[in-house]
C-alpha cells in the first residue's frame, strides 16, 4: 500500500514541470453574480476556458497573445488588451439588442432541461459538494430521482435503485462509455471518487440504443473533470466520526494549444473499529483505498478539426470486516470469529478520437475504445468468492444531419467482449461472453414544441443470440414553460447472480440455483431477463408571488416477460434463484414541488410511490425490503458572494422511508424471526460550508443526525457460523449519526 501511494504521489507533483504562467479572474453579472459557462480564449487562437460555477477561470498566457475575449450568450462581447499574467474580475451587461435574454437558473446545481427530449436530470459538481467529500453511491442524498439503500450490516456498501429497481437494471456510463458492469457493477460506485466528478446525467426510462441493450429502468452517465476547465491544483482533505479519512489532490495543466492533461489523487482509510450498537461486529469495515487516474486531452479549444481524449485510472481497495474480535492473521480453520476480507483492483484504459467535420459543423464521427481488469477476491466467514472480470468494448457513431438540421441521425456499431473467471466455493462459473450490434438513432427537434427520438438495434451475443432493441422518446411543448414527456423501450441482459447479490454472502444461507433443463443459457443455468419500460412525464415552470416555481410529474412502469427471481421467503436457509413464472412488474410515481422562496434559496420537495412485485414461491407480492411510500425535502441557502468570494452555504436534507416487507421468517425459531413489515422511518442530513474565498472553504455536516439505527441489525449475531446467522435483513442505518468536516483549497 505504502508503494502505491509513493507512486500516486511521484506521477502527481511530477507533472508539476509543466506548470506556466496564467491569466486568472472570475466573470460576474447582475451586481457581483458568479456567471458559469462564460467562454475565455485568446482572439485568433485555440487557447480557451470556461468559467466555473463560481465565476472563476484560469487560461495560460504567453507573449504572442494579448487579446483575450470574454463571450456569453445574452452578454455583450468584451475584448481585453492584456499584457502580462494577472488576476481580473469581468462584468458583463446585458446585451439589450436581442430580443429577449433568458437565463434559466444559472446558479442551480440540480437541472431539469426543459428542451431534452429524453427525462434527464443534471447534477453539477455543485450538488456534489453538499454532501459528505465520499464516492458516488453516497452522493445521492440530495436527490429526489434516486434512492440510496444499505445492503447489508457487515460491508458498508450502499446500493442505489431507479423506479424501483436495482442498479443491475440501470446502465452506468463512464464519460458516455459503457462503465460499471459485470463485476465492478455491485460495488463500482463506491471506486468512484465524489471529488472527481464534474457532472452526473441521471435518465429515467430506457436509456439511449447508443449506450447499449441493457438499460431498462434507467442510465447514469457520470463525467470528470476536465484539464482545461478547473484549477491547477485542488486539495480536499476530509475526517469522520468513525476514523474515516480522505485525501483528494488533482493537478491540471494546459501545456500548450492542443494538449491539456490533469492527474487525480485519491486515499481513504478507516482504522477504528466501532460497535455503536453492541452486537459484536463491526458497524463499518476497517479499509483503505488508493485511487489514481490521469488524463489527457487533445484539441483543447478548437470545435471543429480532431479532438481526442485519453486516460487510464487504477485503484486498490482492501476491506475487512465482520467481528469485533476477529483477527485475520489466525488461520480461518481455526479462527473462532466470523470475518470478510475483500481485496479488490482495478485496471482501466480508455480512448476517445473525434473529428467535426470543418465545413460542415453538424456532421462527425467518433471512436470510443476501452479495457478494464477488475479483480475481487475475498471471503465471507467460511464462504469463498473470486471473481476477475476483463473487457474490451468498442463504440464507432457517425452522426450528421438529413437534408436540414431538423432532421438528425447518429449510426454506427458496437463490438463487447467479456472474459469472467469466477469461483464460488470452489465451483467454477468462468465464461467468455462476445457481442455486436449495430445502431440507427433518428431525432427530431424544431427548437419550439417538438422533438422525438427513435432508436434501434440489432446485435447478436453468443449466449444471448440475434435479438432488436428498440426505443423511443418524446417531448411536446404546447406551451413555454410546459413539458410533456412520454418513452418506450425494451432491454435485455443476463444475470450474474452472484456478483450481484454479494450481500447475501453475509448470511449463512445456501445458494440454489436451477438444474437443467431450468434454463437454456448455461452457467447459472437462467434464461436472459428481458423487460419493457413505460413512462410519462410532465414539467411545468411557474412563478408564485414573484418566485421561480416548478411541478413534475412521472409515471413509469417496468413489465418483465422473463426476470431472475430472487426467492428470500421460500426457506430462510437457501435464496433460491430461478426463471419467472407469473407476472413481474414495478410501477412508480413521483410528484416534485421545487420553489426559491427567496434569493439564492432552493427548497426541493419529492414524493414516491412504488408497487413493484414479482411472483415467487408465495406469489405476486411486494418485493422484500422495497418502501411503497418514500417523502423527500432538501432547502439550500447562500449568503451573497463578496468581492473575494466569502459567502456562507447551508443545505439540508429530510428523507422518509415508508414501511418495507421483510421475508417470510417462520421457519426460524422464534428467537430469530423479524417482524413481517419494517418499521418506517426518516434520516435528516445538514452541512455548513464557509467558504472565505474563492480558492478556499471548509465544511462541516452530519448524516442521519436524528441518530436512527436499525434494531437488531443481524439476526442470530451471537452464532455467526450457525445456521440462521444473517445480517442480510437491512431497511436502514446501523452506525448511526455521523458528523464529519473538511476543507477544500484551489491554486490557479
């Protein structure tokens, strides 16, 4: 561990011989109002910047340019004779010979566009930055559209669902390339740093025939910060109740007009062990995690012409678990306490070549490339599990316009190619997994009160067979700030029970898995899961007394013709996994009230329904430890931002989970049987953040301050090895409250 990281920190502060003199300042508007997305770049070059959230930009300067223009639609165009490097504060007027200026909530950190055909929802790294400096599956507590879950009482790790369903239905997307699958997909999210990111595009619905055949309830596509955009150097160091510390450091440097590069550094590690609850294990594992990607970047201003982006990213994560008292240095045969080592890695490679053609700006072509080797291997008391999944997945797209720019396409193929070797207890489920496809994706958009995309593809896998993939989605505007959505889709994927149910390791239950001739696809012996989603949308914008308001609406629902059903209440002993027979669906709705009540204050406001069952061994009901009601609030408030940046934030989160089905239990003795229903119950999050100027702040937060913790979290913890030892049965938190603080510090 402690070479990785000298070697982390050697590639970081090395770059540093790169580092130049810059332009540096901030773009307001409107009486000291930040402005993001403003362009900079030296007149008659390449070389440009955009403004960050807080106004702030940083260009290099050399001798041969000194005419650096500042440009923002609605804003007149202001040219600066500069001279030397220096620091600047811009305003920019209003430009008033248009004929209407509109500025759609540039400070809002959360964005609903009402021009997208598809239902997307942004989050800037703004958002991300009102949570705890954490990995991505903890970075959606301010976020209506997305439900964070504990999956268990021994690993920490948090799951997320959309509409209902788990994240194997969602497909996640690294920079628009197919990201979390397979075997990074139970636990990925957590390898992803928060500080990393610069934006999340959260899509309801089946996603788009571009990304692939396997969306089906949703896709999330996350992006990071880019070299030409941020400061040259940012620290964030962060400490929790726990004995959790993170470090994140980053370097990005232009080096000259056509390449920009930037390195990412980042640690954690928890070396305390806590038993907030008394019952003998550990609330959060012990771990330490070493983070490190690089990236460079090719035509850094230009639009038109090559561009081209690369990077590689590695980590190492180990973790340990499970009693109080275990000690992994004794060997397991004869260790008497229940313990989990889990030791994961990851190799990544990825490359994105582009080219716009010069006279034509609305036709181009792009190649995207990439390699992972993902690694896990690990136990579970006396349980084994090894999984080591490699893949190469190509994405050729052609994009262009038919007759006008009304009329849009973007076609092209995709090859995926999977190597898994995996062993659980010694049985072996290796399997190399090769796919094709071929895509059309038409879109239609008049810039007024209609766009719709229809989509389709064909591929063919050598465990799945040739198989058509269509989609579709709508958007009508009868009226400006009215938005009606509608989509369709089909997805189909195989289920690898295994890596993705890793949280019922953590019971003593008996794996089951179907004989042939069950299924026809070999392996698990399971048939491919293959669903339709349905949904409807509706936006409206609104003022009331003056004040920015908006409602929305949506409706989805999820058919499953086959699904793999994942059977809790048929034995507490076994999960039994097997094909669908019977109905499965998952149908949900949400209601959003979103209002600034005042200046420089946002109070979101969400409530959801879900009715999502399947048929198992007891019939149609409603899946286990899945709330049918959840009631969502978060306000968020600014001081004014002075001259040198100071201003205070506050930000606030209440989350309310309705009751959940537990498993049937029955069969346990009665000392060892839950109640049939979870108890409701709410968390309530807060952070302050002072920030004294715009290159430094410091934070301080709490989660679940009202301290709930779920009661008797592992069911049978005095008898780890026995027969009804599981700590599976998980609605809510077991640590309890968490307080935490940090500091962030950016060097232009």
């Amino acid at each position: 561990m402690k070479k990785q990281l000298i070697i982390s920190l050697f590639l970081l502060f090395s770059t540093v011989l790169f580092s130049q003199e810059k332009v540096t300042g901030k773009i307001i508007y409107d009486n000291n109002q930040p402005l993001q997305g403003a362009n900079i770049y030296w007149q008659n070059t390449q070389i440009g910047a955009v403004s960050d959230d807080k106004g702030n930009f940083s260009i290099p300067f050399t001798a041969e340019n000194s005419v650096l223009v500042i440009s923002y639609v609605g804003f007149k165009t202001i040219y600066l004779t500069i001279t030397e490097p220096k620091s600047i504060t811009q305003n920019l007027e209003f430009d008033t010979t248009l004929d209407e200026v509109t500025l759609t909530k540039l400070k809002s950190s959360l964005q609903r566009n009402l021009g997208s055909t598809a239902n997307v929802q942004t989050m800037t790294a703004k958002e991300l930055t009102k949570a705890a400096c954490c990995n991505l599956s903890e970075s959606f507590e301010t976020n209506p559209s997305i439900d964070v879950n504990f999956s268990d009482a021994v690993s920490g790790t948090r799951q997320i669902r959309i509409l209902g369903l788990t994240s194997p239905y969602i497909t996640m997307t690294e920079e628009n390339i197919l990201g979390l699958r397979g075997g990074s997909q139970y636990s990925g999210l957590s390898y992803i740093p928060g500080p990393w990111v610069h934006s999340i595009q959260i899509t309801k619905g089946a996603g788009s025939v571009i990304n692939g055949y396997e969306s089906i309830s949703g896709q999330i596509n996350y992006e990071f910060l880019k070299p030409v955009e941020e400061p040259t150097i940012f620290i964030n160091v962060f400490g929790a109740m726990g004995g959790r510390y993170e470090l994140n450091t980053h370097y990005h440097t232009i080096l000259n007009e056509h390449w920009a590069t930037g390195v990412l550094v980042h640690g954690n590690f928890r070396n305390e062990k806590n038993d907030m609850n008394k019952d003998g294990f550990l609330d959060n594992p012990l771990m330490r995690q070493i983070n490190v990607m690089n990236q460079w970047k090719y035509g850094i201003c230009g639009k038109k012409g090559i561009s081209a982006e690369f990077k590689w990213r590695f980590f190492i994560d180990e973790k340990q678990s499970g009693q109080v008292a275990f000690d992994p240095s004794i060997p397991r045969s004869v260790n008497p306490f229940w313990g989990s080592e889990i030791n994961t890695r990851q190799f990544l490679a990825s490359a994105k070549v582009g080219y716009v053609f010069p006279d034509m700006d609305y036709q181009s072509i792009g190649f995207q490339n990439q390699f992972t080797d993902y690694r896990q291997d690990g136990y579970y008391g006396n349980r084994d599990y090894f999984v080591r999944h490699q893949s190469w997945y190509s994405n050729l797209l052609f994009a262009t316009i038919i007759s006008n720019t009304l009329h849009k396409f973007t076609t092209g193929a995709s090859f995926q190619w999977d190597r898994f070797e995996e062993l659980y207890q010694f049985n072996d489920f290796s399997r190399t997994d090769i796919g094709a496809g071929a895509f059309f994706e038409y879109s239609y958009n008049n810039n007024d009160d209609l766009s719709y995309t229809l989509g389709g593809r064909a591929d063919y896998s050598n465990r799945l067979g040739a198989f058509f993939t269509p989609r579709a989605h709508i958007r009508f505007q009868p009226a400006e700030q009215t938005t009606l959505r509608a989509s369709i889709g089909r997805g189909k994927r195989l289920a690898n029970v295994f890596m993705e149910n890793q949280n019922l390791f953590a019971s003593n239950r008996t794996f089951v898995l179907p004989t042939l001739p069950q299924g026809d696809n070999g392996f698990y012996n399971l048939d491919p899961e293959i669903a339709w989603n349905y949904g409807l949308s509706f936006l409206q914008k609104f003022k009331i007394l003056g004040k920015d308001a908006e409602i929305g609406l949506d409706l989805y629902r999820t058919d499953f013709q086959n699904q793999v059903v994942i059977d809790l209440d048929a034995s507490t002993q076994q999960v039994n996994f097997y094909n669908l027979n019977g109905k499965s669906f998952a149908k949900s709705l949400q209601l959003d009230f979103n209002i600034t009540p005042a200046k420089h204050m946002e109070w979101r406001n969400s409530y959801k329904f879900y009715d999502v069952r399947n048929t198992n061994s007891i019939g149609l009901d409603q899946r286990v430890l899945q709330p049918r009601h959840r009631f969502f609030t978060n306000l968020a408030y600014e001081t004014n931002t002075k001259d040198n940046g100071n201003q205070w934030k506050f930000d606030a989160t209440y989350n309310w989970l309705g009751k959940q089905r537990m498993p049937v239990s029955t069969g346990n003795p009665s000392e060892f049987q839950w109640n049939t229903m979870a108890p409701a119950f709410f968390t309530l999050n807060a952070q302050v953040t002072k920030v004294f100027s715009s290159n430094f702040e410091i934070y301080v937060g709490g989660e679940n301050m009202n301290n709930y913790r779920q009661p008797n979290a592992i069911i049978a913890a005095t008898d780890p090895f026995g027969d009804f030892f599981d700590s599976s049965m998980i609605y809510g938190p077991v640590f309890g409250a968490m307080y935490y603080a940090g500091l962030r510090w950016r060097i232009n």
